[in-house]
C-alpha cells in the first residue's frame, strides 16, 4: 500500500460514524488498502461495489447522458450511508466509504472524500 493511500484512508476514519474505507480497483474489484473498524465485510463490499461502478457507467451510456464521469455515488441505507468517488487522475479506481448515519453531515464527508482522492498520487 502506498504511504498516499495510508494518509488518504487515515483522513477518512476520521469522519464522524466511520465504519470502513477501501481503494478499489472498479475493473478487477480488487482492494489496493483498506481500513475497517469493528466486523464489516470489506472485501466483500469493495467487490460489489465495482459492479454498482459498472451499471451506472452503463446506463449512463445507454441514455446518451454524454456525460462519462461520476463525481461519487451515494447509497443511503436505513442506519449506513455508502459513498463511492472514482479517481479523477484514474476513474476506473475508486474510494469507497461506509458510515453510520447518526449524526453524519453529508456535505463534510463529500468534501473529506474529496481532499482524501487528492492525496493519493499514484496507483
């Protein structure tokens, strides 16, 4: 694992409700790093996640939106929020974050998530 995905995830556990972190590879749905705090299946989450990644780029697509980048995904569960960002430097690897949705300010985690991308510099 880079230093810069270490700083990057580091960043991440420090948002209100985190329950876990990971980069991503979206075309092989293999891990680069992750950080999980308590039982969650990572692994498990990260993989099918790049599916989510896939469909959306798809139907994207297939409605001719002209448009070929996601800024991030939200899922929004009854006690979790899920977030995914693709890299801009690297769109086909993404960040993907769990967080407990008590007392969690949607608009911080975005703007964590954002600042986390910018410091990992190479895959």
């Amino acid at each position: 694992m880079s230093s810069s995905m270490t700083e990057a995830l580091s960043m991440l556990t420090g948002i209100q409700g985190f329950i876990a972190a990971a980069v991503v590879d979206s075309e092989s749905g293999m891990m680069f790093a992750s950080e999980v705090r308590g039982n969650f299946a990572i692994e498990m989450a990260a993989a099918a996640n790049t599916e989510v990644v896939k469909a959306k780029l798809q139907a994207m697509k297939g409605i001719g939106l002209g448009d070929d980048y996601i800024e991030d995904i939200l899922i929004t569960l009854g006690t979790q929020y899920h977030l995914i960002r693709p890299l801009k430097m690297n769109p086909s690897i993404f960040i993907y974050l769990a967080v407990s949705n008590s007392g969690a300010n949607l608009g911080m985690i975005r703007v964590t998530m954002k600042k986390a991308e910018g410091l990992i510099k190479s895959i």
